[in-house]
C-alpha cells in the first residue's frame, strides 16, 4: 500500500519525465520512502507479538514465556510475573531503538546533520 501511495508522488511524475528507467524510479526513488513505516509497523508489532505469545501457549499447552506469564498469574507470582514484563519491555524497547539506528540506512535523508 505504501509502495503504490508512493509510486503516486509528484516527485516520482517529475523522475518519469526525465526519463528514468522504471527499475530504478522504484527501487531508488519509491522503495526508499515506502519500506520506513514498514520498519517501524515490524519493531511495534513485536510488542504484539508477546501477547498473541500468551494466547498460543496456552490454547495448545505450549512451553514458553506465555504460558509461564499465565502460570505466575494463577498462582500470584508477583515477583515473576514483574520480571516477564520487564524483560519483554526491554525486549521491545531495544528492537524499537535498533529500529532508529537503521533508519539511515534505509533513507539517508534521516541521518543527522547541521541544522539549518
């Protein structure tokens, strides 16, 4: 979706006029603005990836951090069940910050620089 919503831009029309190769109007021009929300929507669905994690292990009696989390919840395991969400929150905040420092290799137009 955000490849076609790309592949509509002005800037995209003007690289058609000048009369570039198709390949290269979308893999250089388009592909470059269209992959960083898919980026981004890929680091915030690990957060969610965790609870559908809960959901699975415990509907097919799966081993895992789920099914350990519902276990803690049962018995009242406070302690535990603190540490499965701190480790998960840690878990999701370090790929949302591997995410940031990727982001200029995707799009050079992020990295840092002068302000003007």
């Amino acid at each position: 979706n955000t490849m076609v919503q790309t592949l509509g831009e002005e800037y995209i029309r003007l690289a058609r006029a000048k009369g570039l190769f198709p390949v290269r109007i979308a893999l250089s021009y388009g592909a470059r603005n269209a992959i960083l929300p898919n980026v981004t929507g890929f680091a915030i669905g690990l957060g969610g990836l965790f609870g559908g994690a809960i959901f699975i292990e415990t509907i097919f009696s799966y081993p895992g951090t789920g099914r350990l989390m519902i276990d803690a919840l049962q018995n009242r395991d406070y302690p535990l069940m603190q540490t499965i969400f701190l480790l998960t929150t840690i878990g999701v905040l370090t790929m949302n910050f591997i995410v940031d420092l990727l982001y200029p290799v995707f799009d050079p137009r992020v990295r840092g620089g002068e302000a003007s």
